[in-house]
C-alpha cells in the first residue's frame, strides 16, 4: 500500500502523519508524491508505524512477489559467482578471475 494511501485510510492530514512519525512534513508530502525515496531507516520507521502496511518496496512500484523474486535471482547469481571464484587457486592472477565471471 502506498504511504498516501495509508494516511488516508487512517483518516491523517500529513501533518499528524510527519509528527507521528518524527519527520518533517517536507518529507512526508514528497514520499507521498513519489518525489523522493526515504533512506532506509525512515522506510523501517514508516513500516512500523503502519504496521506493515507500507512496505518499502511499495516506494519503488513493484509488488512483494516481483521484489522477492528479484532477490531470489539475486542471491542466485551471486551464490554461482562465489562458486565459481572458490574453484581458482588462491594464486590465481585477476585475469583468470575476469575469465570465469564472463563464461
């Protein structure tokens, strides 16, 4: 759910919403409006405050299920280049690196 909406449903002007939360109403009207993405540690605020309604990847326009698998995927990538890395000898010269991450 996006912040704005949540607000809304909460029957909030901005203004409670900015003092519930402890930031300026300035933020709070432009993460509304998509202008501005919050740091991560005022998304775990807005998280919290709304009680998981407002997730932060609510900020980038994606559902829960695409940001999950785009972590998933992730993670797999990143485990099969450890993989790979592991397998060269500890001796192993940058350039063998850079031709086992190409293949």
């Amino acid at each position: 759910m996006k912040l704005e909406q949540y607000i809304e449903k909460q029957q909030k002007t901005l203004k409670q919403a900015a003092e519930e939360l402890g930031f300026a109403y300035e933020d709070i009207r432009r993460y509304c409006k998509g202008a501005v993405i919050p740091r991560p540690e005022n998304m775990k605020k807005i998280t919290e405050w709304s009680k998981g309604e407002v997730q932060p990847n609510d900020f980038y326009g994606i559902s829960h299920e695409a940001f999950m698998k785009e972590m998933d995927d992730f993670e797999k990538e990143m485990d099969a280049d450890f993989r790979r890395i592991n397998h060269l000898d500890e001796k192993a010269d940058i350039n063998q690196i850079l031709e086992v991450k190409n293949d």
